[in-house]
C-alpha cells in the first residue's frame, strides 16, 4: 500500500510539475522566435536571441515583459521600431523607402533577360554586325560557302 | 546599327557609373549609426532621481518652454571622456541646460567619476536599469539629443559630440530653436 501510494504521489507531482511548464515552453518559444527576428543595434550581425551584449540583455527583459502583460509580437515589434527604427527587424518592412531594396534584384533581373533575349534574338535573326554570321563580309562568307559546297578534293 | 554600337559602350559606362555612386555614398556611411525614429517626435516622458539628490526628481515635464539636451552618459563608457571637455565647455558658457543620464551605473561611481572629470551637468538623473534609455532609443554611450521648446526631438548625436558636430549643427540648431 505504501509503496503505491509512494508511486501515486510521485506521478501526481510529476504531473503538476511539466503541467505548468508546457505552456511556459510555449511561452518560452514565441519570445525565442520573435528574438530571432529582431537585431541587435550593439553587435548589428546578430540577433537578439544570440547576442551576449548588455542592451540586448535589457531588450530581452522588455520583450518579456511585454509580452507578459498581453502584447501580441507585431505590438512588441511596433514597440522596439518606434524606438530603434525598422533597423531592428531582420526582415525590413516593404515600403516606398525599401522599395528598391526589395525589388531592385528582381528588376536587376528583368533588365539583363531583356538585354539577353534581345541579344539572342539579333544573332538567330543573323543581323547586325555583331553576330557571328556578321563577323565576315559578304564576300567571304560567299566564298567559305563555295568552299563548303565543293567536292571534297584529291578523293 | 550605329545605335548598338553606341550603346555597347554608353550601358556598361552608365552601370559603371550607377555602381561608383552607390559603393561612394555606401562606404562613407558609418554602419554603427542607424538614424533614430524619434526625430521630430515628442520626446519620450520620464521622472527619474536625482544623482545628486535622490529624494528630488527631473521629468520631461520639467523641461517643457526650454530648448535643453540629454546627454547619455556612464562612468563605465570610454567614449565619455572624449566628448567630455567639449561638454564641460558647453556647460561653462551656460547656453544650454544640459541634463545628464547616468545610464546603467552604480550612483556612487557615477558621482566619483563626475567629482574625478568635473559636471557639466545642470543636473544627472539615474536610469540605473537603462528602461529610459529604451524609451529613448539609445544603443551606445555617449548619445546625446537636442530638444525644443515644445519638447520634441529635434537631433541626435550618436557617439562622442565632437567639435565639429557642436559648431556645424548642435550650436545653430540651439540658436534657431531659442529664437522660435
């Protein structure tokens, strides 16, 4: 008897004990997850998760805090922009000032597959004198064609 | 077929050019100074202790109808004692109140390392868990910022002041404020 009671103790406090951890674990998580999104203004090349300095200690707490007295994440992400400007978020938001930040590349891009097309295109059209075909005049070319088209010699 | 030629060497000039412009004004920005939001707003309201006299207290309110600077300082910051002649100066000449923030120090050691330098504070307030500094968006020591009348952030040094940041823009900055 003593010993299933024993037993039934410990189930019962091993039980309460991960019971109020779980939700802390998952309180944990979200923190651990927007720290990640946010910079450290010290050391710039890393998070606040990861950084060891002295403000992103202070950041920490008051991310927990807030987060603690019912913020939702884009609260405490507005809190910490207001602050420190859109520079503390890793993920730079999409406004007219980051315009060319976002999709510059992607223009980038668009701008050189035309480039590329139009080049590609002029050279199967054999125009322009910057296509290979273009490379020898019309008078050599016509030769090299005869060239080709003569029986092979001395067979 | 003239055009082509012309642009075969205008293109890559031109992205030459694009390229030069950015990495010219890129590389002459110093990454570590990221500009502050808080620029043309209201500066953030406080009520903080004294150093010097804990029982009193210095809020933003108390600031309202002067043009006055926040200057972040610690006894633990090394760039502190660079700007900190310049600020002595400043406070000698009496043209500005200048209120000190004792950011993240031990009161005694901040009280030392004034008695060791000198102040040039009109007064120092503690913000010995830096909850303020958040408030104000300070990353480094030394930051300081200039605020109006109307109590809204009009610049921010961050870094040591230097004398050419105080001539060029703090000092006519503080004189056109005073003059509105």
């Amino acid at each position: 008897m003593t010993v299933r009671r024993f037993v039934a103790t410990l189930l019962l406090v091993a039980s309460a004990a991960s019971a109020q951890p779980a939700t802390d674990l998952a309180f944990d998580q979200r923190i651990r997850k927007l720290e990640e999104q946010l910079r450290c203004l010290v050391c710039q090349n890393q998070t606040l998760a990861d950084s060891g300095a002295g403000l992103a200690d202070d950041l920490r707490r008051e991310v927990r805090t807030l987060a603690m007295s019912g913020k939702s994440d884009d609260e405490i992400r507005a809190f910490l922009v207001a602050r420190y400007g859109d520079f503390i978020l890793y993920d730079p938001p999409v406004k007219p000032r980051t315009w060319l930040l976002w999709f510059g590349p992607f223009a980038l891009l668009v701008a050189g597959g035309v480039i590329w097309m139009v080049i590609v295109r002029r050279r199967r059209d054999g125009g322009g004198d910057d296509s290979p075909s273009g490379l020898l005049g019309s008078d050599a070319k016509a030769r090299a064609r005869a060239w080709l088209d003569e029986e092979p010699p001395g067979v | 077929m003239r055009a082509i030629k012309a642009w075969k060497w205008t293109l890559p000039l031109a992205i030459f050019a694009v390229v030069v412009a950015f990495l010219y004004v890129g590389l002459s920005r110093d990454p570590r100074e990221v500009p502050s939001p808080l620029i043309g707003k209201p500066a953030p309201q406080f009520s903080l202790a004294q150093l010097h006299e804990p029982a009193k207290t210095l809020g933003s309110a108390d600031m309202k109808g002067r043009v006055w600077l926040l200057n972040v300082w610690a006894s633990w910051c090394v760039s502190c004692r660079v700007e900190h002649p310049l600020l002595l100066e400043l406070g000698k000449a009496k043209i500005v109140p200048i209120v000190g923030l004792n950011y993240k120090d031990k009161t005694p050691e901040g009280k030392a390392w004034l008695a060791e330098h000198g102040d040039p504070y009109t007064v120092s307030i503690v913000d010995a868990d830096g909850r303020v500094g958040i408030d104000w968006g300070v990353y480094g020591v030394p930051e300081t910022f200039v605020v109006d009348k109307q109590g809204v952030i009009r610049y921010k040094q961050i870094g040591p002041v230097t004398a050419e940041a105080l001539e060029r823009k703090i000092l006519p900055l503080i004189r056109e404020l005073e003059r509105s």
